[in-house]
C-alpha cells in the first residue's frame, strides 16, 4: 500500500499558514431560480481577495444546524469584496440558508482547497459544468477572460432541471454546432465566452442529451492539432465527472475534476472528506478539502 | 525542549502528569490531523491550548475506510475515518520534527490490532519529543484492535500494561463509553500503569438513508461525538473520577465540549482537563472563546487557578 505524502501534506499546511479567513458574511443579494436554486452574495472581502476558481467556502446554514456545508465559489469580487455562491436548497442545513433574508450574516471559513490550474501550454478550454456543479467553470470562464494570457474557453453545461440563470439566446456563434442549439448563460455572453447548454428536458435553445455528449462533439470539431492543445475542466455529479473522465481518456487529453464528498472540518483535520486517488505509488486516500478539491481526472477512482 | 509560552491567562495553566500546560483544554485525537492543520486558520493558533493530540498512529500506514465517513446528526456528527494514518515511521521521523513544542505540548495517539501492536508504536513514540501517549483502546471504526480491547477490562489493563513496559513518559488511556462497567476498567487501567484516563471516545451509533435504504457511513457504524452525547460524557467522568480522584490519576474530560460552561460542567465532574473536538468544526476560534470564558469565570469567582474547579461538584 502507497503512503500518502505526508511530509507535503505537513509542509502544505504550514506554508498555508492563515491563508483561510473565518469571517462574519452578510448576505447582501439573493436571486431565486426554479427548482429551488440560489444565487447568493456574500459580503466576506478577505474571503473575496483570496479566493480562486475552485475554491470554495464552509459555511454554517444556521445557529441551529452547526456543522457547515461547502459551497464552491461561483463569482468574487476582490474590490468590492463579495462572493458568489450557487446552491440548491437539498437537505436540512441548505433549506435553512435558502430561506436566509438580506441582511443575514452567516459565519464562513474560506477560500478553501487547491483549485483548476489551467496549463498555458493547452490554451483551448473546455468547461464543464453539471447542475449545480456550474459554479467553478463560471469562475474559471471569469478568470481567464480577464488574463493576458490568450485562453479559448469555451463553457457546456448540463442541467436536467430549470438552469440557475435565466438563459437566452447567444450573440456569440459556435459553428460545430445547429444553430437551434443557441442558448447561454447570459453573464458569459456578456464576457465574450461562448457557452452551450445541454439537457435532456427539452429546454428551448438546448442540447437534447448530455453535456458529455456534447462535449464530445465539440472535441469531434477540433483536428488533432487543436485537441493537443486542449484540456477538459469539469464540476457536476460523480457520474458526469465519471463521464469527462473517460472522454478526456478517449482523445488523451488532461481533465481536471472538482469532486465533492460530505465533509465536516474542511481545513485538513478530520479527514472525513476523503476520495481514492491513484498515486505513481498505489492507492492514496486523499482530502477533497485540501489536496483537492480538484483533481486529476485520471487518478480519480469512480 | 517543550518550553510552553504564557499565552493564555496564568489561572488557566494547569499541571497534568507532571507537564504544565498553558490551558486546561486539548485538542482531540482525529479532530486536528498531525497538528498543523488547523493552523491555516488565520487567528487560530495551538498555542491556545494545554495540548494537541495527533492523529491515531498504527504500527503500519493505513488507508482507513470508505467513504462517507462523516455525517452530521441531531446536535452531534457521526464519523468512521478508520485511523488513516501514514504508519508510526513516517510520523516520528518526518512529522515530529516540524512540529513546533514550544507552541504547545503534542501527545501521540497508538493504536493498534495486537497489543504487541500498541507496544511497538508506544516504544517508537518513547524515542521521540512527544510530551505524552495516549492509548486508544477505544477507537469504534477499525475491525480489529481499539474497542475490541477497550470494552474488556482486563484487556484493556493488557493493552495498558505492555505499553506502560515501553516507555516512561506519561500514558494516558482512553476510554470507550461503549461497556458495561467504565469504573472497572478505569480502576484496572490505572493499576496496569496508566498515569490519566480521557473519558470518552464517540459513542457508537448509526444513520440510514432512506432513499436507498443503505447506511450513510461506508462503516455501516461511527463513533458520535459533539453536543448530543455531553450529557453521557459527563455522567461517566463523574463516574471515573470516583475511582480516579483518591489516586491522583488526572483525566481528560471530552464529549460534546463546545463552550467554557461545558468545560466547567466537566471541570467540576473531576476532569483536570477538557478536551474539545467537534467544536473546532463548529466554530475554529472555540478554544479562545472557552479560554477567555473560563478566565471570567475564575476572575467572577475570585479563584486562582482552573484546579480548584476540579472535582469540585457539590453532591
């Protein structure tokens, strides 16, 4: 059996030192989707300053329900010192943050966990994101429009309920695809980032299958050349990430994953969080907390 | 080696096994990794507390169990990590070294499937600047070893004996709330060589999901901890302390400890020190806030030192 690398993991959170802030949030805006889902803004600036497209935060839902819930980081505004988050109302904890009014403030620890690093070598980007698996490609699509560096991302999300946004139509066109198959995220529109959306529900404007799927037909698109330079990013259910892993297999490209498991310290402590990754060694059982929670999709064991 | 810094209020300093600590509180074995992590808190700091105890340590390294190994329950969490650790080698002799003792005191947590198992892990630990050894016959989440020898006395004061055979530097055993008779195995404990009892590890429970009717946690069982099992944890320090408290052994109180009215509740059962776990999870500042409300109340109360709260319960 393969030891983890403790050592790194020691040394990690000693250069890590302070870098995760506990801080009173107060909710300044909440936009309300079908289905139960949740946009909210949260007033945290050293939150905000720090934070990275898949880092997330832990936040407490109530005084009532104690242990926090993690929540990726969909948006932050290092200026004005807010984050956004993304979250259906499933469970006791997220019921109780669903019903939270403007004005609430909820303790959170963060940002929180070792993000997507994009690999300048690979500058075509896929971003895929599942239900409420999107945050984290938001950011990222975010993040890399506003670099120097010169990404090509494009974004396909999947949903089988109602998305978290109200999609319209795209002015951004994507010719690999039927021109029926126009709808978007309008935010990333607005940040010049072309998106597609797939679902099974017949939603107007969508993909009439999975995200995967059409991922894989937007991969079909490129020559050989274009996929040497691509990689796949993804944040969904463990059956999509499963999916990406497996055509990110198929066409040898990289495939960066964020997973997620029920969690109780979230800084490294408890190791309640853990997944099975393959090391160059054996098998590993690392924290989706802090080693992760992204990971390489090839070492992931589904 | 170990020189503690007066970072808490003097009255908080507390004396336990001949080591001073600079606050009655430790932090529990499987709550805090190898000490490190919760230092990438800002404003946390283990020098808030008397003592951190690592990560339960095995003779080998091991993966633990499947997921999910966590859940949260009314008032409390289950969990089932299953002593994930990288083997007594690794944490000795790469672990060990950046830790910095002068923040605080580091006790080890053995574990083991034999009790030659716990021997050898305590005998490594006995060559090492660890300030004490806490042996966990109780752990409720591995097949073999832990609670298969802490819910027998006379296993138990095996278990404790071999290791006592091993090594001069305190031993502290860990209790399982999971027996019959705590009394027994304490009194039995303490005459196998234990210098201080902790009192208790989780108590065993279960959760089900009902929508695939399969248990949450991957162990089909977990330990519970936090607020909702206070009440027992209380009950069997008083009881311990019974049988602790006319021979001097000092215990760690623990079990659902989440503010300073808690730890002077378990103060006063007879717990020389309290240990706080799930509360870190809770709220990564607790300990400062149980340090500052324990120094109010001794102010309030114009007592000197955290002692003179110990075992002091009027019946």
């Amino acid at each position: 059996m393969a030891v983890a690398d403790i050592e790194d993991r020691i040394a990690h959170a000693q250069r890590h030192r302070s870098s995760i802030f506990l801080e009173d949030a107060e909710l300044v805006s909440v936009e309300k989707f079908p289905a139960e889902q949740f946009i909210m803004r949260l007033r945290a600036p050293r939150c905000a300053e720090r934070a990275s497209p898949g880092s997330f935060v832990h936040i407490q839902c109530s005084e009532q329900i104690p242990m926090r819930r993690p929540l990726s980081i969909m948006r932050a505004s290092k200026n004005d010192g807010w984050i956004e988050v993304l979250f259906k109302s499933l469970g006791e904890g997220l019921r109780a943050l669903g019903s939270a009014e403007i004005g609430d403030v909820f303790s959170i620890i963060g940002p929180i966990g070792k993000g997507f690093v994009p690999d300048q070598q690979r500058p075509n980007t896929v971003l895929i994101g599942g239900g409420v698996g999107i945050p984290p490609m938001v950011f990222l699509a975010e993040s890399m429009q506003s670099e120097d560096f010169d990404w090509n991302p494009i974004v396909l999300m999947g949903s089988e309920i109602p998305f978290p946004f109200d999609a319209a139509e795209s002015k951004i066109p994507c010719d690999w695809l039927n021109a029926d198959i126009n709808h978007t995220m309008p935010l990333l529109d607005r940040w010049n980032v072309p998106a597609r959306l797939a679902s099974l529900a017949g939603f107007d404007g969508c993909f009439n299958g999975y995200v995967t799927d059409l991922s894989k037909m937007y991969l079909e698109s490129l020559t050989e050349e274009q996929r040497q330079q691509t990689e796949l990013y993804a944040c969904g259910p463990t059956i999509m990430l499963q999916a990406v892993a497996k055509l990110a297999e198929g066409y040898s490209i990289p495939a960066q994953v964020s997973l997620e498991e029920y969690m109780a310290c979230a800084v490294g402590g408890c190791a309640g969080c853990t997944v099975e990754i393959q090391s160059d060694d054996g098998p590993t059982m690392q924290r989706v907390c802090v080693d992760g929670p992204v990971f390489e999709a090839s070492r992931v064991v589904f | 080696m170990a020189v503690t810094l007066p970072v808490t209020p003097a009255p908080l300093n507390t004396d336990f096994c001949g080591l001073t600590l600079n606050s009655p509180i430790v932090l529990l074995s499987g709550c805090v990794g190898f000490g490190e992590e919760y230092t990438r808190v800002d404003g946390f700091s283990n020098a808030d507390v008397g003592a951190v105890v690592l990560k339960g340590t095995t003779r080998e390294s091991r993966l633990g169990n499947q997921p999910h190994r966590v859940y949260e329950t009314p008032a409390g969490m289950l969990n089932a990590i299953g002593l994930q650790n990288p083997g007594m080698d690794r944490v000795v002799d790469h672990i060990l070294p950046g830790l910095d003792f002068a923040e605080t005191r580091f006790f080890a947590n053995v574990c083991g499937s034999t009790i030659d198992d716990y021997a050898a892990v305590t005998k490594r630990f006995d060559d090492s600047p660890i300030d004490a050894i806490e042996i966990n016959i109780s752990c409720p989440n591995i097949k073999q070893g832990g609670v298969s020898f802490g819910n027998y006395p006379d296993m138990s004061a095996k278990v404790v004996a071999a290791c006592r055979a091993q090594t001069s530097k305190p031993i502290i055993a860990k209790l399982s709330p999971n027996q019959t008779d705590i009394q027994e195995n304490a009194r039995l404990c303490i005459e196998a060589g234990a210098d201080a009892l902790a009192v208790i590890n989780t108590v065993m429970g279960m959760a089900i999901d009902t929508e695939n009717r399969r248990p949450v946690i991957g162990n089909v069982r977990g330990g519970l901890s936090g607020p909702a099992i206070k009440p027992i944890a209380l009950l069997k320090v008083h009881q311990v302390y019974e049988i602790a408290g006319p021979r001097n052994i000092p215990i760690i109180g623990q079990g659902g400890i989440v503010s300073a009215r808690d730890a002077i509740e378990f103060l006063l059962a007879g717990a020389t020190t309290v240990g706080v776990g799930t509360a870190l999870f809770y709220d990564p500042m607790a300990c400062k806030k149980i340090n500052t409300g324990l120094a109010d109340y001794l102010k309030v109360r114009q007592l000197q030192s955290v002692s003179q709260l110990v075992g002091a319960l009027q019946l």
